[in-house]
C-alpha cells in the first residue's frame, strides 16, 4: 500500500479550499488555517478563511513561485483545490484539504445530480477545445458545468444547442453563496445572460 | 431572476452534505445542525455530525418517506447531497447544502484534477448500462471515478482498459477521511483490490 499523506515530522505544503463562497469553509480547512504560521493566497481567498487566520495573510499572484514559499506554508484556493485550483501545484508529500465548488453550489441550488455532469474550463485559455469537449459531451447525454470565456459563454452555448437540436435548461450561476448571488434560468432560444465576467454555466438536458 | 432558495418564513428541509469523512462539516452545515429541531439521518451520517447535533437525532432507513418529516427538518447526507445522495429527494423549496464527496477526496490524495473526470455509479443498479457509459467515457479520454457493485470494481475495469489497450493508474479508495483510510495503487496489469465493498475506483489514463 501506497502513503498519499505527508510522512509524520516531514514540512510539507497545505493547500486549502476554502469553497467559493461565506460559510463553506470545512473543521479540517479552519484547523490547518489556525494552526499555520504562514498563510498565502489570493484576496478573495484571504478575505473567505479571515475569521481564523491567526497569522500573517499574504497575497500572492505569481503562482509559479509557490514552491520558493516556506515547506510548512497554508496555501488557500477558492472552491476545491483539484478543480481549476491551486492543488495542481502541490507535490506527492504536500496535503491538499477539499473544499466546496462553484459546481457543486451551482448543484445545489438547482437539485441539478452531480453524477451525470461533466466540467468543461474555457477559462483561461483558448476556447476552441473547450468547445469540441462540450459538443462531443452533449452528444453523449450529458450535462455540463462550464467555466466560461469572454467569447465563450451562454449565448455561445445557446446556439451551439440549438444547432444540434437540443432541448435544454440553461443557468448561469454568479456569487455563488454570496449575499449577491444570482442564478438566472433560460433556454437555448432564450439564454440567461451573466451581469458579471466570472460565473459558471450549467446546461441540463431535457429527457 | 428566479430564486432557487426557499422564501423567508416558509418551512422546508434542509439537507446537509457531511462529507465523506471525519472533519469535513462545512461552516453553514455545521449551523443548520445546531439549530435543527430534528434531525435525520443513516447511522454513518449522524455519527460524523454528533458533536454539534444538540436535538434528537434519528436513524432514517425509508427514505422515500422523507417527505412525511416535520417540514423544517434536517437530512444529513454522507458525501455531497447531490453526487449520489438525498440531495435527489429534494423539492425546489427545500435548502441543500454541500459536502466533499468521495471523489474530491480521493482526488486530494491522489492529486488527480477534478475537472477532466468522469462520475459513473455502478453501485445499486444493475452495472451494464455503468459499463458501457465507462467504456465510452475511456475512449473520450477522460479519467473516471467509478462507484463500484460487487461485481463491477477493479478487477472488472482493469479487464475493459487492457481490452481497450488504455494505459492507466488504478485506485481503490477506502474509508476515505477516517483514521483507516486506504489508498491502493494499481495498473490493469496488476490492479489493486479493496478490502471493503464500499470504496471508490479512480482510473487515471496516462498521456
């Protein structure tokens, strides 16, 4: 059998998810978080673990260096670290400590199984085979949670459905647990439209 | 803009995600379940939320009578409510809450990314149609983290991913968060076996 944990003794990197929004933070998230001496992480993320960082709070940006922080450093990451986060960066001894995403909010608020859904990210990079993994999932039966681009999001997808001769719910699912959250419902004739730049799309098949 | 919570003053269910494991109760979970009038739930569930459960605590067996609960009860859900659990008896007023699931577990451990994979439930149902959505899912090069039947689990899909002539890393994943955890690594060649019947199985094609 495999060790997928640190060794006992040996320093190594925590990232945490702090979940994408209030109140998602899990008991094993806040002990690592009180018991760091150092914690990075974005400003989003800094401002969603606040309330128990006992330490210094450092912002980061340059996520290439992560590795020339201190071996016993508090990584935080938005939503879950393994979805479009900064668990990418943690190595075979570091520890990555789940947490809630986007999708898994937008699911909830919308009843929406998590099982038959396939995540697709256009975000932060060329939309072109985002596109190709969305119409080959769609014709395979299944939803889709997508993290969209600035020339790639639910109006894009409407008429890629449309085309297809797909029925569908679109949501587009902003602020995800914030006091602002917003998620709006539409169809492919009638797609919802997003007020801000960073949201997710769930697209949910008729059957 | 529709709402997807429940009005204020009206009663509904919540259901809380517990996680799969020990310490993954999330802020808001943690919440509803301190101030619950009555709380609900399998053996398992109950006991990962015990120390903050301060009304009565009852084992639920029949779940398809959770609609003939007080109103304003609290479900507790292991995993996430909406990736195979009670997540599906929900109504559009009731609240759901999220929780890790097996599978951001096991991609925590196994640093594997969340977003090129691919659920697939074998577990209590017959597993052809799992079988076939797995084989077709392998050849869009996807990962998948399978929820295994007694007669479909590591042994089965190593056979399919060298009849496929896919090349990947095989994980069982077993009493995920708990003190017993077990991770066992494995190829088609020579797959790894799980002690328990319920575990999960990641499949990580290689690239």
């Amino acid at each position: 059998m495999l060790k997928y944990k640190a060794g006992k003794g040996e320093k190594a990197m925590i990232v945490v998810g702090v979940g994408v929004g209030p109140g998602m933070l899990t008991e094993e998230g806040i002990r690592a978080i009180k018991k760091a001496s150092a914690v990075y992480g974005a400003k989003r993320a800094i401002e969603l673990a606040q309330e128990h960082i006992t330490c210094e709070a450092k912002t980061i940006k340059d996520y290439k260096s992560l590795h020339l922080l201190p071996a016993d450093a508090v990584i935080l990451s938005t939503g879950d670290p393994m979805f479009s986060g900064l668990g990418k960066f943690a190595g075979e001894n570091d520890t990555v400590i789940p947490g809630i995403s986007s999708m898994q909010a937008a699911c909830a608020r919308t009843k929406v199984n998590l099982t038959n859904l396939c995540a697709i990210t256009a975000h932060g990079r060329d939309f072109e085979p985002a596109k190709a993994e969305l119409i080959q999932e769609l014709r395979n039966g299944r939803n889709i949670f997508l993290l969209p681009e600035e020339n790639f999001g639910s109006l894009e997808v409407a008429k890629i459905l449309k085309e297809l001769g797909i029925e569908a719910e679109l949501y587009t699912c902003e602020n995800l647990g914030y006091p602002e959250e917003r998620i709006a419902k539409g169809s492919p004739d009638n797609p919802p439209i997003a007020e801000t730049i960073l949201y997710g799309l769930l697209v949910v098949q008729k059957r």
